[in-house]
C-alpha cells in the first residue's frame, strides 16, 4: 500500500510540473505588501494574488491588450481569442518562477527582446497571471507596469510596495511548541499510552465456560499440542489486553482536528487562489503534498478511532509529514506579516506544528510501550511466549 501512495503521488507530481512553474512556488506569507492604485485602460482589471507573488490581469473589453515586459517588449497578449505568451521574451523566461532572472542575461543589442515575437496561445479565457519583479519585494516604493491596446493605444497600470507589520514572531513559536509539548505529555500519559488491565477473573470465567468434554481432552492429551497453543496465546495475568477507550478517543481527537484544520487551510487558501485562468483543481494540485498529509493524519485518526494494530506507529508518521510538511513548510506566516491565504493562516499551521510534533513523540511513546504481539482491538489477549 505503501509504495502504491507513493507511486500514485511521484505521478501526479509529474502531472502538475508545467502548473508548479506558473505559480505554487508562492510562499504562505511575505514581509511586504502589494496594491494596485489605479489601471488606465477601461475594462481591464488588476489585481494582486498569492500575497504579492503575482498579478492577475482581466480584461472584459473586446480590444486587443498587449503587457509589455521588463525591457520595453510584448511580453502577455489578451484579446477576443484568449491569452498569448511571447516566448522570445526575456520577461516570459523570468516570469516562469518566483526568483527568475532570465531577463537580465538577454540584456543586450539584438538579443531576445529586440526578437520578433512569437505568439503561443495558452488560454481561451482573458485572464492572465504572473511573476512580475516590478511589483514583488522591498524596498517600499511605487511601481508600474506598462500597456499597449489595439498596438497603438499606451496604458499604465501603477501601484505600491510597503513594508507589512511583522506578528509576535516569538509568541506563535512558543506557543506552537508548548502546545505541542502539553498534548504529547497528556497522550503519551501511561493513564491513556497503555493497555488498561484484565479483571484477573477473567481468565477463570473463561475457563468455567468450557464444557467438560473439552477440558478432559485437553487434560489427557498434552503431547498433542492443542493445549500447548492455548497456552502460548494467554498472558500469565490476563494483563493488558483492553486500550483505554480514553487513549484511543483522545488520539483519534488530536489527529481528527490537526488533519481537519489543515485541510480546510488549504482548500481554502487554493479557493481565494482562483480565477477563470486557474480552477480550484488546478491550485489544489499545486498544494498537492500538504494535502495528501491532511488527508494521512486524517486517515490515521480513522486507524485509531477502530483501534487497528500498528495505530500508534503510523499516527506518528503522519504527525511528523505533518509537522515537517505544513508547520515548519509554512512556519514563514510567523514571521511576516502579509498572509497569502485566510487571516486565520497562522492558526491553521500552529494547529499543524503542535499537533503534528505532539502526535509524533506521543504516537513513538506509545508504540515503544505496546508489549510484542500486543493488538490494539478489543477483547484480545496479549500473545506472548511464556
């Protein structure tokens, strides 16, 4: 099952590779803030998406809309027909990543900007996104990025940079940690992390119910090795064989909410990502890996609330994917102060880090506790050698 997952992920991975370069390097948050002042052509509309990563560019009007890159060439066309891209542009090559610097090796007399351009439609619909240095980064200033309509017409569109106010960088990191550290205490408690104890009277209740038949064939025939393998199936206690239902509901809770509020994060970051040039489906794949481990830690908490054997070795796995994946992935929206997704951003990746981290040392405790051969479901005694 496991290099299935895996094989299904490497696959689509490979799926998504051309959708990753045209935006999913963003980062969760930035140090600075983009806005848009003001568009001179009537009918197109900009706006800034993932934080500041990049300009989305909408046009309604029937007239043909050239941007014009780092260097003076065509760099985007929209018209009637949909979105081209110029391939000979410099700024097309720079723009493919979020630290592209393609433009400034083709800096030069009768280089790739003085080319003839090469038209290559990408779209049927008349919305456009992508990295544009001019509007990206500190230091605070103004900035603009030029317009051509019908080839003749120039327009401008202008705006702003500015430093964002950075959070309480400190509070959300010992906070994170020392809610991790408190659910790892509380789940690896040995109240909750061990089996809870048999009545001792059990094993004398079960063996009241055997008929007498069945005891005097097991009487008479040691050699046999029917009774031998009783024997090796029954602990000398009858301790041990029970989770507590406490452990096991405390366990699956933390999973439950830590794989929920990280899936919802990301639906929701991909959901204000969209536009008529990029569906929901399409920012979801580019958030393809945090979403897969959402969706692992929810699959663990599932293994823990039916007690299945193995439970708490894997709800440790998924916490650290988690905790690596989506905590400290995306720790950045501790530290700046512009968001790319929801307001509620930097709760979602606390909520991943504590739960993540407490889920891998108490899942790690607990399974280092589990006696050999021990299962995790209920009304099974402990198998073990004598």
């Amino acid at each position: 099952m496991v290099v299935a997952v895996l094989l299904g992920v490497l696959a689509a991975l490979g799926y998504t590779a051309p959708v990753a370069a045209h935006g999913a390097d963003a980062p969760a948050a930035v140090d600075y803030e983009v806005s848009v002042e003001s568009v001179s052509v009537p009918g197109v509309t900009v706006r800034v998406v993932e934080g500041g990563a990049r300009l989305e560019l909408r046009s309604v009007t029937d007239r043909t809309v050239v941007v014009l890159g780092l260097q003076g060439e065509p760099f985007l066309r929209i018209g009637p027909d949909g979105v081209a891209e110029n391939r000979r542009s410099p700024t097309w090559a720079a723009s493919r990543s979020l630290t592209g610097r393609a433009a400034d090796e083709a800096d030069q007399p009768g280089g790739a900007a003085a080319a003839e351009p090469d038209w290559r439609r990408v779209s049927t619909q008349r919305t456009v996104r992508w990295h544009d240095e001019r509007a990206r980064e500190l230091p605070a200033r103004s900035w603009s990025v030029p317009l051509e309509v019908d080839g003749t017409t120039p327009g401008i569109v202008r705006g702003t940079v500015r430093r964002a106010d950075p959070p309480p960088t400190g509070w959300w990191w010992s906070g994170s940690l020392l809610a991790a550290v408190a659910l790892a205490a509380a789940l690896a408690h040995p109240a909750l992390a061990r089996p809870a104890p048999r009545r001792a009277t059990q094993g004398a209740d079960q063996d009241g119910d055997h008929d007498n038949s069945h005891e005097a064939g097991q009487n008479s025939d040691h050699d046999d090795g029917h009774k031998a393998g009783q024997d090796s199936n029954h602990d000398d206690g009858h301790e041990g064989g029970r989770w507590s239902a406490a452990g096991v509901v405390a366990m699956a809770g933390v999973a439950a909410v830590a794989g929920a509020v990280t899936v919802a994060w990301i639906v929701v970051s991909a959901g204000l990502a969209t536009s008529p040039a990029e569906s929901l489906g399409t920012q979801l794949l580019a958030r393809l890996w945090p979403l897969l481990t959402g969706l692992g830690v929810l699959a663990a908490a599932g293994l823990q609330a039916l007690r299945r054997p193995a439970a708490d070795i894997v709800t440790a796995i998924a916490g650290a994917c988690l905790a690596v994946m989506t905590g400290f992935a995306d720790a950045a929206v501790f530290s700046n102060g512009s968001l790319a997704g929801p307001g509620w951003s930097r709760w979602a990746v606390a909520t991943a880090l504590a739960g993540g981290l407490a889920l891998l040392a108490a899942g790690g405790i607990r399974w280092y506790r589990t006696p050999a051969g021990t299962t995790a479901a209920p009304d099974h005694t402990i198998l073990r050698n004598k």
